[in-house]
C-alpha cells in the first residue's frame, strides 16, 4: 500500500514528528527492529491511505522526511523484528504502535483480542503469534503544529516556602460545578474557567497538582466489570495530553487552562507514571513500546527474558536506565515545562526511577539528569518515596532538590487525634518538618510535602467517620485499598445526624488541617477537604469516575461553607506568619533578645519544658509548641529574614478538656505582655477579635481542640 510520494532520508532528530512548514520528520528509536513502516490514515483515522518503508537508521533510530504533508496528519508505526518472547523480543508488524513521541492522540482506544501480539487464550499465552490487525481499535498519532499564543506567560515561580498545594482531578473538580458550561465541564477548558480559577485564587492555594493528565487507557479487567481508571495511573504516552479531558481536539485548550492560572499567580504541578506503562505484563496487549522495543524499553527477568521485573505492582517496569528510555522520560518532561509552560512534577512510584542494578541510588542516571539539566534542576521536582521493589520505601533518600510526599506526617497526625498513646516525640519530629527524614542530607523543611489526605485514601471527612474501608464498588470484595488507615468514626460509622458526632469530627477535621498549615514544610490539601467532601467510606476509589469521586459543588451545606472560609483563615495566617514556614529547620539553639524565648521550645500543660519523661509520657494527650518569631538562625543572619510574632500552638487530643498554663513573659519595657487569641479549633470560625489573656495565666483547652496565640506587649495589643 503505497503512493507516489517523494520520501527522504529525514534526520534522526529530534524524536518524534516536526513539521518544519514544509513537511514532517519521523524519527523512532528501535535497537532491534528490522523495518519500520509508518502508516498514514485519512482524517476519520479509520482508513489506512499509505505505509511508507523509513529508509535510513542512525544509531538506532530510523527516520524519514515527508514533503507536502503537516499538522493533522494522522499516523502511527509497524515494526518488524523477530518474536522470540524467551530472548525479550516481542516484535509483531500486524499490529498498529502509537509514538512514543506523538504530541497528540485522535480518535478512542477500544479493547479487542487484536490488541495482543498473542493469541489471546492460547494454551501457550505469550509464546504463540496472532496475526490479526488491530488498527482500526487503536487512536492515531496527529502531528501537531506546537504555535501558541503565551501572551508573556511567565511562571508565578512560588518560592517553596510560600507553597501551598492543592490536589485535584481535571473531571472531577469541575464536572459538576454550575458556573462552568456544561461543554466545558471535566475538561482543561473547565479546570481553566473563570469561576474555578477565581475559587483557587480566594481561597490561598498556591499551586494546583492535577492527577495525571498523560494519556493513558482504562484497564482491560476494569472494562470488563463496567469500571473506568479515574485517576489515570495506567499511561499509554508521555506526551499527548489526555482525550477525555478536552472539549475540543486542539492542544490550546490546555495551555489556556496553564495561561489562566498562571495570570492568577497558581503554579500547575503535574502527576506523572513513568515508572511504568498500559501494556502491563508478558500477558498484556501489545500497543507501543513492546512492539516497537520490547528489551530496551522495559526491565526484564535476566534469567528469563520472557517475564517482566515488576517492581511497581502493575506488571511492568520502565527501564529508566537505558539511555534511549532516559532520553524519552526527560524528552517528555522538558517538553511540559518549555511548551506546555507546567512548573513542575510529581513522581509516582519515584523509587523505580532511581533504581540501577544494584538497587535504590539517589546518584542514579536519572537524577544525575535532572541535577545538570538547566530547564528541570529549576521547576518543582516532588517524589512518592516508594515503590513495591525491593528496598522500595526510600522517604527522606532522594536527593537535594527533590521535595517528597510524607506518609510519616500523615500516619502520625490522624493517630495523635485519634488519641493514640506514645506518638508525641513523633509529633515533635514531623511538625518541625521532619529534620530527622531530611536534615542530615542538607535538604530543607520544604522538602516534607505534610499531608493528611490525599487522593490515594480516605478524604479527611471519611478519616473522621469510619473505622474500615468500604470499597465493595470496585468490585474486588472489599479486600483492595490500605487496611490502617489511623481513622476514627467518633461512636457511628459512616454518616450520622447526631449533632454531638458531626460538631466533633468538623472539629478534629479543623484540628488536622491546622497541622498541615502550621507545621514547618510544604503543606499540600486534598481537594474537597476544605468542606467536607466524602468517597462513602471508599479509600482506594481508583476506578470509580462517578458522584463517588466527583466533587458536588451544589450539596455544599451551609455548615461546611462556613468549613472554607475557616481554611481561608488558615492559609492567611501561614501567609501572614513567616515563623511558620522557615527556610531552616528549628532545633531551639537560637535566642530573642527581647523575650529570651528559644526560636523553638516545647511546653507540657503546666507551662514547663517537655523533659524526656514527658515526651514518652503514654497518658500525655496536651502539648505546646512555643515559635519565637524574632530569634532569627544564625546561619542565615546575612540574609533578610522575616522577623515575626511569637506564636504558641498548644494541641489538646485528649477525651477531656485541659488547663493549660501560659509562658510567663515580660513585655518590652519590662511591662505586661499578652497572649492573644488568634484561633481556637473548638469553634467553627475564628475567634473574635481582642480576646487575650495575661502571660502565666491559665487557659481552658477543649478536648480535641488547637490553640492558636500570639504574644503581645502591653500598649501594643
């Protein structure tokens, strides 16, 4: 199938198709195939018009220029090689291979038994050949014409002291919401539009981290029980941006929603996969990267070549490794800062892109290749410190530069409130951010993304009202998702009317969230958090694109309205309060000369340091945490630093209310000094201005309530 077309030799250059105002260049990297075909389709993407040989290869990249053809053009590859799974081969010409490098994805996948290079059900699976065609199942690669107009768009460039991050899905925060045009709703246009934009912008967030956004596919078990892949962990191309998620097939749609938000002075943080891909494992079909090199792309079983290393739990491992496999995974990151303008990066399963032969090395290839590029050494680089490989669980290993989500922060929080014994010299450790994870390595407070909810998990509402998960709509009879959870549902499970049990889980919801916000480190929300938004119980809700997951903006009761501006509240006062989020970590050495306070001291009820015997107190449930605003770090002392209040938290997880006494100190003058009331987690909204109380006097803390005070001299209160 051919037609009478000029074909050139083309360059090996860059990868991928570039259209250069005159014509395309294919470029495709195989170390073992020996022919490529690349397959022309008509706009429909149902008819395969011409299959053009790529005539030349250089250093294993084979590579063609076609005159007279540009943006639109449909394609993808066939590649030809030998099919001997037991040597890792897997080579299969009947079958359609999307781009590793396309830009763009047209028309859906579907699944077939075509899609596998096997015969689907054979008695001898992998190891038999299918011949059937798979193409017209398959989305088409489009060539792109990358134009844009940026209009000066800069990144807002958040220093990460002042970064707040807020989690969310692209559908589900925007598919139900009434101000957003039903067109445009669970689409980048959606996440871009005014009203949502302006609900980022009020409430304080600084940077928007948005679940994959790659293309990926819905996994074939998935489909078969009526199921979708919500969260889009299952990546098909690390380029194009997913289909589902555009009202309209044009690129601009989501470089709008980046241009939008950055006018607004929010980042755009992207969850990327590739630690792995959607072809899954020597049992799996048969899309891209297998046919076109299946030894180089993957990891695989160097005893037997035939099975796969499957150290992120979903069949396959993307062997970061070889260099041709590195150079697509940075091709594709830079390719989303310079042309997609997104400010950083959070890795899934990151433990996978640091590992060698020898196991986890935070000097591994590609973090040597992040430290020296000068694009991504600059945007935000976050981490999920763990894989299922072996020495898979590395927080606190990766290197300078590199912040990481905190389990260890979240675990801790959601056990002091639930009012487990023995977790106070934990609570000390991770709402310092975590010096004993990260300090001796020379990283910084900012490098502990805190966190009490995320995606993967209960939401904070659920952690607060169930004791189990409820997963039974995945359809895996309730035996997916984490077992310990650290939740508790206060006497009811699940959802309840009794006012006694509703008023005490907003308050330990408060509690919680207030840890995230005034603890040292990055503070990042889960969205939906902020007013109570419920998966039912469900913590490993992966698969369900439904009311499940999706956010109600219009069952928002009025209760939990008043639950945002009380989180406003929160993020203005780290805003406000520098002695919140210090660039170094506090360790108490460093004095005010004007209160002989430490810049860190920890109080028991009574008002006097924590002794050791304290710390490991079973019984203890009240502490407080003491942050002197002016005793400035020395090691910085030649660096402006912002000079703050002084601030006393003291955290009350006990059944019942505590008497807590207040630091005695002396004003400027010698004179009185007050503490004043700048929050009480007891209430609903923050406390009414002016409320304050005389240094070494005695206050009432509710049980299962924060406290939030400012010291103050006489005559400036």
């Amino acid at each position: 199938m051919s037609r009478n077309r000029p074909v050139l030799p083309g360059k090996p250059w860059p990868l991928g198709p570039t259209w250069d105002g005159h014509g395309v260049n294919f470029a495709l990297f195989s170390a073992n195939a020996e022919k490529v075909e690349l397959c022309l389709f008509d706009d429909s993407g149902r008819h395969e018009l011409e299959r053009v040989v790529l005539p030349e290869q250089t250093h294993h990249v084979w590579h063609v220029y076609l005159p007279d053809i540009g943006p639109g053009t449909l394609y993808g590859y066939r590649v030809y090689g030998p099919y001997q799974p037991e040597q890792g081969h897997r080579f299969n010409h009947h079958k359609l291979l999307l781009d590793p490098y396309a830009r763009q994805l047209f028309g859906n996948f579907r699944w077939i038994e075509a899609h596998y290079g096997y015969r689907f059900g054979s008695p001898r699976e992998d190891l038999s050949f299918d011949k059937r065609d798979n193409a017209q199942a398959m989305p088409k690669c489009r060539v792109v014409d990358p134009a844009f107009t940026w209009d000066g768009d800069r990144s807002p460039a958040i220093p990460w002291s002042q970064t707040i991050i807020y989690e969310t899905h692209v559908k589900g925060f925007t598919i139900l919401h009434q101000g957003v045009p039903v067109a445009e709703r669970g689409t980048y246009a959606g996440m871009g539009h005014h009203e949502i934009v302006a609900y980022l912008k009020a409430l304080g967030i600084t940077s928007v981290e948005l679940l994959p956004v790659h293309s990926f596919v819905d996994d074939h078990f998935l489909v078969k029980k009526g199921l979708r892949n919500y969260w889009g962990y299952n990546t098909l191309n690390f380029f194009a941006p997913e289909s589902r998620y555009m009202s309209r097939p044009d690129l601009a749609e989501f470089k709008t929603m980046v241009r939008r938000l950055h006018d607004a002075g929010i980042e755009v943080l992207l969850d990327v996969v590739y630690n792995h891909t959607a072809e899954g494992s020597h049992l799996g079909p048969t899309l891209s990267f297998r046919g076109i090199d299946n030894a180089s792309y993957y990891w695989l079983d160097q005893d037997n070549p035939r099975y796969y290393i499957n150290d992120t739990g979903v069949g396959n491992t993307l062997n970061v490794s070889h260099p041709y496999v590195l150079r697509l995974v940075m091709d594709s990151l830079r390719y989303w800062v310079t042309e997609m303008h997104v400010d950083g990066f959070r890795f899934d399963l990151a433990v996978v892109l640091g590992r060698e032969k020898h196991g986890f090395d935070p000097y591994s290839g590609f973090f040597d290749a992040i430290q020296q590029d000068p694009i991504l050494s600059r945007v935000k680089l976050i981490a999920e410190p763990w894989d299922v490989g072996p020495g898979g669980y590395q927080l606190g290993n990766f290197p300078a530069g590199w912040a990481e989500w905190n389990d260890h922060f979240r675990d801790t929080v959601r056990r002091f409130w639930r009012g487990d014994k023995g977790v106070l010299p934990d609570v000390g450790r991770r709402l310092l951010g975590s010096s004993d994870l990260f300090e001796s390595k020379g990283r910084k407070p900012w490098a502990s993304i805190n966190f009490v909810a995320c995606h993967d998990g209960f939401t904070l509402a659920d952690t607060v009202s169930y004791n189990e998960r409820h997963n039974e709509a995945n359809g895996e009879e309730n035996r997916d998702g984490h077992h310990e959870n650290f939740s508790y549902n206060h006497g009811v499970e699940g959802a309840t009317d009794d006012p006694a049990i509703t008023s005490l889980r907003r308050r330990q919801r408060r509690n919680m969230l207030a840890n995230v916000l005034f603890a040292q480190g990055t503070p990042m929300l889960l969205a939906g958090d902020e007013f109570g938004r419920s998966q039912s119980g469900n913590n490993n809700a992966y698969c369900q694109d439904n009311r499940i997951n999706w956010v109600d903006w219009g069952a928002i009761p009025e209760e939990e309205k008043e639950f945002i501006e009380f989180v406003r509240y929160l993020i203005s006062l780290r805003r406000d309060h520098p002695v919140l989020r210090r660039q170094h970590f506090l360790h108490g050495r460093q004095v005010s000369k004007r209160t002989g306070l430490r810049n860190i001291e920890w109080l028991d009820p009574k008002g006097g340091e924590m002794s050791a015997e304290r710390w490991h107190d079973p019984d203890l449930h009240c502490i407080g945490m003491l942050l002197t605003g002016d005793a400035l770090e020395t090691v910085v002392a030649q660096l402006p630093v912002e000079i703050d209040d002084t601030l006393l938290i003291i955290m009350n997880a006990d059944e019942q209310d505590a008497t807590f006494q207040l630091p005695e100190v002396s004003g400027r003058s010698g004179g009185g000094a007050y503490w004043i009331y700048l929050l009480d987690t007891a209430q609903p909204c923050q406390p009414v201005d002016g409320k304050s109380v005389v240094t070494g006097n005695e206050v009432e803390v509710v049980s299962h309530s924060m406290l939030l005070l400012t010291l103050c001299s006489s005559g400036e209160c």
